[in-house]
C-alpha cells in the first residue's frame, strides 16, 4: 500500500482505492460506503493500530439501536461483513469481498505464474466453475503474498506459507478447506515448472471436511470454567461480563435472550428465570441458580448504571442504552480469548457456542433428551437431536426421572436455586 495509514479513515480509503481498482461497481462500493462512513464518524481519529473487531461490533450496536426501523436481515448480514472486511484487510492487507462477474486480478509478483497457472486448469478441461473458484483463492493469496512485499516468485518460502494459512483464521471451514486445496495444488505447480527451487506444498495442512463436517461449537467444562475463572470481577465490566456469560453457560439463554432480559424476567421468590423466547415466541422459565443469582445481584449493585432502564444489562459507557446481541457476542469471543482457550478457524466463539457446550455437557451426563430440549427451549426432541447431531434412536431407552436429573446436574455446576 502506497500511502500511509494512520486512522481508520485512512484504511477505509484504502480500501476503497482497491475496491476502484478492482474495477467494483460503482454502486457496490457505495453500498460498503454508507457503513465504512459511519464508522469512521464514530471512529473520530482512531489510529488503525487500535481498531479491532469488537470496536466494530460495538460501533454497529450503536448504529443499529437508534435506527427507527431495523435493517433486513441481508442488510444486516452486509453491515457485518463490511467490518469484518476492515478488520481483516487491517491485519492482512488482502481485500475478502468478491466480486461477481469480473475478471480476476493477480497482484505483483505472482500475476503471470498464477494465470498460466490457470490456463494450464483450462488446458486439462477441468470446469469453467472450478476454475473460478480456484481463481478466487489465488486472488486472495497473490494479493497476500504482494502485501508480504514478494517481488519475485523464486523467493516464495515456508514464511509466506504460513502466513497465508494463518490469515485464513476468519473464515469458515469450508472456505478454510478449499483455499488450502487451491494453495497446495499452485505450489506443486510452481515447483514442478521450475519458479520456485522448493516444494512447498507439504507444508500446507491437512484439513479433513466434507459437506456435512463441522468443527463442534461446544467447549469443554474445563474451558468454559476457565473462561469464568480468568474473569476480573473487581471492576464494572468484569461484574457485569460475568452474569451475562453465566446465563449463557450455566443456562443456555441466546444472546438475544440476555440482551432483552427485564428486571421483570427475573422471579426471585421462585428462585427462576422466566422469559418470551426471542428466537421462538415461546415462553422459557429456568432455575436461577446460586451463582448466576449471585453474579447479577453483584452487578446491579456494584457494575450498573444507574438508570430507570427496564432491562437488566447496559452499556457501561455513554448513554446508558440497553446492550444488543452482537455486543453479547463480542464478550464472549473476548473472555475466551483473554482466558486462552483456543478457538479453531470455523468454531463458534459467542454465546451460541456456550449454549451448545451446556447441551453437551448434559447429554455428556446422560440427562434425558426431553429434558435437554426443556433447558434450551426446544418445541421437540427431534431439534435437539439435530442440533447435537446425534442419534435419536441412542435415546429412545432413557426414561428417567427428567426435571429432578436435571437440576441435579445443575446444582454441579453451580448450585440451586438461591436460598432468600
């Protein structure tokens, strides 16, 4: 890159001169515009050095909550992804949008060897379809081996290798698994035709998927203990991390739930959590247990705003505004990461994960599958079954008694119902 990046806004225009080089359409770029605009208003003179994925999640909760009327769920998604789009061309200098219908374009060094490497695809037949699938990810890696400062593909060694593979750490599985099939396949390639003096392809990992793989968004007891544990509870952000984590984990509440729970959901008296489903509609109520009672009562009274606010959790600074769920989601992802667990390339990291991990673990401890889909707030088994892919018929035999097993297990984690 050219010219010097010193602020947010600085990077946003980067991005922006690539995506006119590029030859983008004038009217997608103004569609990235109106969010990279924002941000960089509510950025102010951010240096780029600072900016990181959850500035962004929390600058699009605050967009988001003063709209009058809420955007499309496909807005929405490309609200998103334009920051993840900062984010990742802030860390790698590689710009991850695509752009249907144009030509693909091989930045510096790699430019001539990875279009005869294409025509070489062309020449064996293979599809026009694979072809420019392959193409996409060799854009992004010739655009990444440009920023790493290649100037002649002989001096491509294990270092930018590496480097690639761990750039690719954003994406999902199946974008992981076709990138580095591409990757070993143009590396072979280029040893083969004599450009570089090594083969480097063994050096790209193995990664075993199929259509119907994924990387298991549940963790561990012990990660999810040790995430908890690593938790400063001796300031207002880490009191009130702590009880919004806890509904997740201890409970399995949505981010969506914990983002809406009212001073209203919460029946001291009965010892019980009890809410509308915002995914479903549905009524949930749940055990309150002794620490997740406890975290909350410390965080209204040591961590909270003071505010005539109806809900529970508030941002801790500026207005005292209720939290959304990307901001839930970007707690989560920072307490397992300050707890250094460690999160794959394609695993879930927010409160869904924590949900998923409360479900196996009590699948783990043989709880009945009725009463599993009871702790989540399932209509049937049959999601239950899917959303832990598992056998229903491994099941059909458990007959024990449901709520009592379950609140046994509960009382494990982290007690009953408070006591007054």
């Amino acid at each position: 890159m050219e010219n010097q990046i010193d602020t947010v806004a600085d990077l946003v225009g980067t991005i922006v001169a690539e995506m006119d080089r590029l030859n983008y359409k004038p009217s997608v770029i103004k569609q990235y515009r109106i969010v990279w605009d924002k941000l960089c208003t509510h950025s102010g003179e951010m240096p780029v050095s600072d900016f990181s994925i959850e500035h962004g999640m929390d600058f699009l909760e605050d967009v988001l909550h003063i709209r009058s009327h809420p955007l499309s769920e496909s807005t929405s998604h490309r609200w998103m992804k334009a920051i993840y789009v900062v984010s990742d061309f802030n860390r790698t200098g590689v710009l991850t949008l695509r752009k249907p219908g144009r030509e693909f374009v091989f930045a510096g060094a790699a430019a001539v060897p990875f279009q005869t490497y294409v025509d070489s695809m062309a020449a064996k037949g293979l599809s026009a379809a694979h072809i420019r699938n392959s193409s996409t990810y060799l854009e992004r890696l010739a655009a990444f081996l440009d920023h790493a400062g290649l100037v002649d593909i002989a001096g491509l060694d294990h270092v930018h290798v590496h480097g690639f593979v761990e750039s690719l750490a954003i994406y999902e599985l199946p974008t992981i698994y076709h990138t580095v099939c591409v990757l070993r396949g143009v590396l072979c390639y280029l040893h083969e035709e004599g450009l570089v003096p090594r083969d480097l392809s063994p050096l790209v990992p193995r990664i075993r998927y199929t259509k119907k793989a994924r990387i298991p968004s549940a963790y561990s007891r012990g990660e999810v203990e040790q995430m908890v544990a690593a938790i400063d509870r001796d300031n207002p952000r880490g009191r009130r991390d702590l009880a919004l984590i806890l509904l997740a984990a201890r409970l399995g509440l949505r981010a969506s739930d914990i983002a809406g729970l009212r001073f209203s959901n919460l029946k001291w008296e009965q010892d019980a959590i009890e809410i509308v489903q915002h995914k479903t509609g549905r009524v949930l109520v749940l055990p309150l247990l002794n620490d997740v009672g406890e975290a909350i009562i410390d965080y209204l009274r040591n961590a909270r705003p003071h505010s005539d606010s109806e809900y529970v959790f508030l941002k801790l600074n500026g207005p005292c505004e209720p939290m959304r769920p990307l901001s839930i989601h970007a707690v989560v992802h920072t307490r397992l990461k300050a707890a250094g667990v460690a999160i794959p390339p394609g695993k879930k990291h927010g409160p869904h994960a924590l949900r998923h991990s409360l479900a196996s673990a009590l699948l783990e401890k043989k709880v009945p599958l009725p009463a599993i889909s009871a702790a989540l707030g399932h209509s049937d088994t049959g999601s239950t079954a899917a959303y832990l892919k598992i056998d229903l018929g491994q099941l059909r035999g458990c007959a024990l008694d449901v709520p009592g097993l379950y609140q046994g297990y509960l009382d494990s984690l982290g007690g009953g119902g408070n006591e007054g």
